[in-house]
C-alpha cells in the first residue's frame, strides 16, 4: 500500500509540475507533441486536442515535449509560430518557470487545505525550565500557559520564539495558571544555540521549553490564506538554505536521500494521518520546484540561465556548448540520484 501511495503521490506532484509548463506553453501557442508522467515505455497514451497524454514505464519523473524543444536533442530547431525556437527569451523564461511555479501552488493550496482541515502545533505551555534562566529567576513554572507578551497575542509555541527572537530589551509575559492571570518581566540572554542545519549561532532566549501538548488551529479562511503563505515560503526557504549548506559542506552529503527516502516518508505519512500525508506531499513539491530552479543545465534553471544569457548578449550560446553544459548537467543530476540511492542503501543496512 506504501508503495501505491508512494507512485500516485509523486505522478500527482509530476502531473502538477508539467501541467504548469504545458498551460505557459499553450498560453504563447506553442504546440505540445507529448505530456508524459513517467519515462521509458508507453504504457497507455491518448490523443487530445493534438497532444499524446501518455503514462510511460518508469514512474519517476515526466516531460513535456514541445515543437522546438527536447532535452534528448539539445540544439533541436523547428521554425513556425507555434515553435519554442521561435518565442521571444522572456516568453521562454516564463514557459520554463510555469513548471516550479505550479510546484509552488499546488503546495500553497495544500497548506490551505492543510489549514482549512485543522492544523495542529504546539501549545504555548511551559514543559521544562532551565535552572537559573531568565525564566527560572522570573518565577516560570512547568504547565504555565503564556496569553500574551507585551501586547502580542499568543496562540501557540511558535508565536513565542518569534517575538523573543525579533525583539529587543525585557518582556513582560503574561500566564494562566490556577485560572489566575500573572505578569511577569523576563529580560532574554544572548546563549549558544543551533539552527536547523546544526549550526552554531547566538539566540535571545529565556530557558523554557514545551510541554509537546498539541493543539488545533481554528483558522479563519484569511488566516488559513495566510498560514498557506507563510508554510510556502518558509519551505522554500528551508530548501534553498539547505541547498547552500550542502554546496558549502556544511550539510555533509551523506544526507542527501534519494527515490528509498521519498518513498518511505511518504508511506509512512500515509499510515499516520491524512494531514501528515497532505504535509509531506506540500514539502515535496516546494522540494520539486526549488530543485528544478537551480541553475544545472538539463533543469529548468539551466534553460532560463540560457535564456537571460541570450537576453543580454543578444545572441544564443554555441551549439557545441550548449551540448556541453547540457550533457554535464544530466551527469551532475544522475551523480545526486546515484548518490541519494547510495545513502538510502547505506541507511537500511546501517540500522
């Protein structure tokens, strides 16, 4: 059943993406030969509106093929106004950044349905406090509910590190304890910390930790808009910062995981609830679209790289380093899938 979820899931996300390319591509006219979910084989095909809908052999990926462009033929030419040869280079840009755009939606609208459903998070109530922390001499005590601080509103953990990080000087927290309402004034210390990426760094904090008590977000349809938004663009972010830290070493390349990885997060999402499932579904296609952004030939980037190179210069690059750079790309794409596979392997025989 993993297994299933796991293949519909990721044609999902690979219909969504080239659906975006094939929408761009038809909006400026040019014809679309081929929209493949999957590569290899033809397994199933039917023809509508002048285009082959097909389901292919493999299911890991999809294209769509356009008059005028195939990455199996780089410097491929066909002249006619329907063509991709033929449109102008910001045109180009837009029918290559159409793909990672619908991988953006399409995670946006799963946040929103994510939200609209019933989000969870974690209570604004005190687990832990560390012995002779700002908390501790303030007189935090464990299963204190924080309301407010200063004049902020607070419904859950997360709105609490939000304001002690982006604020400055003493705050005045505000708990419910006993059904009775206390202010006290904490004033945050600088103290070692890591980020997400195992990082050394410096962060305002006060010496408390959650209680793990999880909560439902009864969220506004704006609010559940906004959520969307913001769940959408901290991925994003996530995953571009993630990127650099792997190119900087600093993320060792043991971490990268592959097809195996995907697939067992997905299965094991699907067995815990419709949420998880949604969830991680929304990481993958943010994942999707930054990934397809970076600037390798064979990807998206690649090709809008050349098109903002033809923008400027005025002139296309040579056929014979376009095939270069095109050929070094799918090596540089088959090394990660190689890697990531690597890892997968090494992770299940290491456990």
């Amino acid at each position: 059943m993993g297994t299933i979820t796991f293949l519909l899931v990721l044609s999902f996300l690979v219909f969504f993406h080239e659906l975006g390319h094939f929408v761009a591509a038809r909006y400026f006219g040019v014809k679309v030969h081929v929209f493949s979910i999957g590569f290899g084989k033809q397994l199933f095909a039917k023809q509508w509106r002048g285009t082959t809908w097909q389901f292919s052999l493999i299911p890991l990926g999809g294209y769509v093929k356009m008059k005028g462009q195939d990455d199996s033929n780089p410097t491929l030419i066909e002249s006619g106004d329907d063509s991709y040869n033929t449109k102008q280079p910001w045109q180009r840009i837009v029918i290559l950044f159409a793909g990672p755009f619908a991988n953006f939606l399409l995670a946006a609208i799963l946040y929103f349905s994510i939200a609209i459903m019933g989000a969870s998070t974690f209570a604004a109530q005190v687990g832990t406090v560390q012995k002779d922390s700002p908390a501790f001499h303030a007189g935090i005590q464990k299963d204190d509910l924080i309301v407010r601080i200063n004049n902020e509103e607070i419904t859950s953990w997360e709105d609490i590190g939000k304001i002690i990080v982006n604020s400055q000087g003493a705050l005045k927290f505000y708990i419910k304890r006993d059904d009775k309402l206390i202010a006290k004034t904490i004033n945050p210390y600088i103290s070692d910390s890591q980020n997400m990426f195992k990082e050394k760094i410096k962060k305002r904090m006060i010496g408390i930790s959650p209680s793990g008590k999880v909560i439902q977000l009864n969220l506004s349809i704006s609010e559940s808009l906004i959520y969307a938004y913001e769940k959408t663009i901290f991925a994003s972010t996530m995953i571009f910062q993630g990127v650099q830290k792997l190119i900087q070493g600093i993320i060792p390349s043991s971490e990268v995981g592959g097809v195996i990885t995907i697939g067992k997060v997905i299965s094991d999402a699907s067995e815990s609830s419709i949420i998880a499932l949604l969830t991680i579904t929304a990481l993958i296609s943010v994942n999707l679209g930054v990934l397809n952004l970076l600037p390798i030939p064979a990807l998206d980037g690649g090709h809008i790289m050349f098109n903002i190179y033809e923008m400027i210069t005025r002139r296309k690059p040579s056929d014979k380093v376009f095939m270069i750079l095109t050929i070094t790309g799918w090596v540089i794409l088959g090394s990660l899938m190689l890697l990531g596979i690597y890892n997968d392997i090494n992770r299940i025989f290491l456990k």
